[in-house]
C-alpha cells in the first residue's frame, strides 16, 4: 500500500472518530472536519485582550466548492466553538489539509 494511501486511511479515522461535522451553506451534506477555537494573544504587550480566533480544518478533497463568504454553523456549545460563522480565509497548511479562518456572526 502506497504511503499516501496509508494516510489518507488515518485521516478518515481521525475524522470519523474526532471529527466535527458543520453544515455549510450550498452543501446538502454535513462537511467532516475539525472545530478549534484558540485564544489569541496580543501580538506586542501583555495585555490579554480575549480575543479568539475559530478555525475549521477539512481535507483538500473535502474542501472543494468551500468558499470565502460562505456561512458555517457548527453545532458544539459554545465554548466548544459552537456558533455561526462567516468564511473568511482559505489557508492550504501543505500537509493536505486546508485550513479556514472564520468570523463569527452575532
């Protein structure tokens, strides 16, 4: 079995067994991936200004048709990362894995 087959074979149990499921505005099906919800610190000082900055990570397959300004609701409690969000922007990591930057909707 090639490598690249291996991995892809992880991936799909790390999400089946992990995973978070969102629904994601144009998509009829759930889109697998993985919520996080970070603290951000202020980037100079030491102040902590609270801020969070929430990220859903798919697969590069499963990322196709995903675009920026497209909402995703992510039913988690909200300390969790639950919450609607708009997308804001599409970072490649290069490991296969496309990461999207979110901005929440209040």
């Amino acid at each position: 079995m090639a490598f690249r087959d291996q991995v892809a074979g992880m991936d799909a149990a790390l999400l089946e067994e992990l995973g978070d499921e969102v629904e994601i505005e144009g998509f009829d099906e759930p889109v697998k991936g993985f919520m996080s919800v970070p603290w951000q610190q202020p980037k100079v000082g030491t102040i902590n200004t609270g801020l969070r900055q929430p990220v859903f990570s798919v697969r590069v397959g499963d990322a196709a048709g995903i675009k920026e300004g497209q909402q995703l609701v992510c039913d988690l409690a909200p300390a969790d990362g639950g919450g609607r969000y708009v997308i804001a922007k599409r970072d490649p990591d290069g490991t296969g894995w496309i990461n999207f930057a979110l901005r929440e909707v209040r």
